[in-house]
C-alpha cells in the first residue's frame, strides 16, 4: 500500500555535494530504513539528472525502496522509475498520468483542498502539503497551516505526506492530522551519523503514527 512507503520520505538536495558524498548519504539512508526517496535536481541539466538518476536507482532497487523523480517524467521514464511528484508549475496531472501510465506512482502538491480534490480525480496515488514549517530549500515559500492540512486529509482521502522544513524535534506535532508519512531533507541530508538520524526519525514517526502525546516524551 502507498500509506507504507510515505512513512519516512526522503527528498534529496545535493547542494554543496560532490557526486561521492550525494551518493554515500543515499545508501546510508536506505541503510537506515527511509521507505521512499524522491531525487530532486533542480539546478542539473537532463543529462546529468539523467546519470545521476540512474545511479540512485541502483541503489534504492538494492533495498527495495521506491524512488520518486521530482517534476521530471521524461527522466522518470528513462530511468524506469517507480514515480514522479510534481507541482504546480509542471504538467497537469491527467497528462501525467497518461503518460507514466497506470502502474507508476504519482504525487502532487497541494496547499488546498480543492488542488487536491482535483489531483485526486485526475490521477493522483498521494499529495504533499506543506511547507507547514518554515524551510531554506524552496524560496519565498508560503506556509500551510495545520487546518488546512487536516481539512486536505479530511476531505480529500487520498494519503497525505506532510512537506516543509520538518525535522526531528517537530515531528511529534503531527499526531492526531492523519498524515501517513513526513518528508525530509535537510535533517537527513546535512546529519552527521545519517543511518542514526533516519532511526531516530522512524522512531518518532512510529510514535507519531500511534498518538503519542509530545508530553509523553
């Protein structure tokens, strides 16, 4: 089911990275237990997120985790991804769909119900709703609300990720919404032990997922 592989949702960001370290950090997060990966790269020309793309693939078929292209179809296509995400700015979501076809995964951005209802009925497996924290790896971001995040699940049914400068010492303030996962980036991306961030992170996505309170830990 799609719920199981949003839990714990890596977004990537490969500034300041070389080739090497992007890498090493992708393998030690699927080491640590990420249930899906969505490679961004937004400043890579097409060959070089074609390479790229087909580099992170080998490691996440390895360990069995879904990898998501972000915005990019052609290379999702290329590579034989299992999904793509996209915005608003991208393709609409039907033409999305009938081109990944039925089989691949494909997530949407939402920041309103009505965006979601529409992804939904267009084709869409899953939405990302954010950013509801405040975040350095999208400019001039407006924030989404808690509200609006719930009404989205609440309405809309189809499984949502939260998105938007979520960490571990926030993640907790999602019990109770109803997301089915968190995406993360710079947590993971800039950790120092990154296997042991992405435990710690599962951890408090479990105890999330089961309501407990922030008072209790």
């Amino acid at each position: 089911m799609i719920e199981d592989v949003l839990s714990l949702y890596l977004v990537t960001n490969s500034t300041n990275l070389s080739e090497q370290q992007f890498l090493e950090i992708v393998l030690e997060a699927c080491e640590g237990g990420i249930t899906m990966l969505q490679l961004r790269e937004k400043e890579a020309t097409t060959s070089d997120f074609y390479e790229r793309a087909l580099k992170v693939k080998k490691i996440t078929d390895s360990y069995n985790i879904p990898l998501i292209i972000n915005d990019r179809v052609d290379i999702c296509l290329a590579v034989n991804a299992d999904g793509v995400h996209i915005g608003d700015d991208e393709l609409p979501v039907w033409k999305t769909r009938e081109l990944i076809g039925p089989d691949k995964i494909l997530g949407v951005s939402a920041k309103s119900v009505t965006r979601g209802i529409e992804a939904k009925f267009e084709g869409a497996d899953y939405l990302g709703v954010g950013a509801i924290y405040p975040t350095t790896t999208k400019v001039q971001t407006k924030l989404t609300s808690m509200e609006t995040l719930k009404q989205i699940i609440s309405e809309v049914k189809i499984p949502v990720v939260a998105i938007g400068g979520i960490k571990e010492n926030n993640i907790l303030s999602f019990e109770n919404t109803g997301i089915a996962g968190v995406s993360i980036v710079s947590d993971i991306m800039q950790a120092i032990d990154v296997p042991e961030k992405v435990v710690s992170l599962s951890e408090k996505v479990k105890l999330m997922k089961r309501g407990v309170s922030i008072h209790d830990n």
